[in-house]
C-alpha cells in the first residue's frame, strides 16, 4: 500500500496594511472631492468604556480618519451611563447634519446590550452595523445599509485576493466546522490573515469608506 503524501506549498500572509492603504487612497480622494463642494465628511464615536482594547481602537480610527481627510469626534460617556443616556447620545448624532457615520463602540456598560442602544443610530450613517434594522435590510438584499466593518473587510480581502470561498465544512459526526488552526494550516493553506496587520487595518479602512458614502447620500 502506497504511503500517503501530503503535498506543501508556500503560505500567503494577506498583506492587509497594502489593502487598507489602497483604500484608503481612494477614499482620500473622495474625501478632497467631498470637501471641495463644501462638505466636511464626519465620522462621530460614542465610547462609555474605559477599557485598553477600547481605547487602543478608538484611538487607530482617529489615526486612520486624520489620514484620509475625514474629520473624527470622539463623544465620551461616562463608563455607567445607561440605555437611555447611550441611546440619546447616538439618536442626536443621527439628527446632526454635520455628522455621516456613527460608531458605538465596545464594551457598553454591565447590563447594555449593543442591539438595545444600536436601534437609535439612523441606519444611514450606521458605519459598522449596529443597528439591527441595518443587519435586516442587509440579510433581505436592500442595498443602503452599511455592514459591520470587520466583516466587509473579510470579503474585501477575499475579493482582492480572488480567493474562493469553502469557510463551512462538514465532520464526519454530521456536524459543521469553520474556524482554522492558523498553526497546522501554515505551510498548507495558500493564504492567511496574521494578527495583527490582517483584517484589522482593513476593518478601519472600511469605516473610513462607509463614512465617505454617508456623506454623498442625501439627508432625509
């Protein structure tokens, strides 16, 4: 009986710092053309955490928001605030002109959920999915709500790279897996995303454009 021979090749790291940059290209030019007519493209992040995690992504969202062009206010909560504290903030930043893209960024408060205070973000300037009216047009196909960032920034990656999609795979207990052990697969799958410089750059790029199509859309 022939040995059985598993076969390697080379693994492709995604680049996801070139992605994000070529984005971002784009969307600097989108937001000098924006400027020009007069509008100053805003994107608006409600925080009520004092966590590290939290503060380490606010503060690459305003890195990245300086770089393009577009003009980021970050509104400060205090950690306890409640439901309807959270939810007045993001329902008067809907109502703001001035303001295309609102971000309620994570952890909320012990005992907050994102869906409860989600729903008052207007789902045109909702730049990362939070309102649950935004993932129901999105799941029947309505094509003016936003994605949340990091998974646009998956498919944007896959599109670039032209990779093929095979995420769901059936075991031989009749049950689904999905995930991937990057250790094993290194040396064998053709591409990954490293941590850090894989999705999460380009998940920040993609706030920066879904904030730019917040501001070429008519207000209501």
């Amino acid at each position: 009986m022939a040995k059985a021979r598993r076969e390697t090749a080379m693994t492709h790291v995604v680049d996801g710092k070139a992605i994000a940059a070529a984005m971002n290209e784009q969307t600097a030019r989108s937001a000098a053309l924006l400027r020009e007519r007069g509008v100053i493209p805003a994107l608006a992040v409600v925080v009520a955490t004092e966590d590290e995690g939290a503060a380490w992504y606010v503060r690459s969202i305003e890195r990245a928001a300086a770089k393009v062009g577009i003009e980021c206010r970050i509104h400060r909560l205090p950690p306890a605030a409640g439901g309807p504290e959270v939810a007045g903030k993001l329902g008067e930043l809907s109502r703001d002109p001035a303001v295309h893209g609102i971000i309620c960024q994570s952890p909320l408060p012990a005992g907050l959920a994102l869906a409860a205070v989600g729903s008052s973000i207007a789902v045109r300037k909702d730049v990362d999915g939070a309102n649950p009216a935004s993932l129901g047009m999105l799941a029947v196909g309505l094509p003016d709500a936003f994605p949340p960032a990091t998974a646009a920034a998956v498919m944007e990656i896959i599109r670039r790279g032209h990779v093929a999609l095979v995420g769901i795979n059936p075991t031989g207990s009749g049950g689904l897996v999905g995930d991937v052990d990057t250790a094993a697969v290194t040396g064998i799958a053709s591409a990954i995303t490293p941590v850090p410089g894989g999705v999460g750059p380009v998940t920040t790029a993609q706030l920066m454009n879904h904030t730019i199509r917040g501001a070429t859309r008519p207000a209501r």
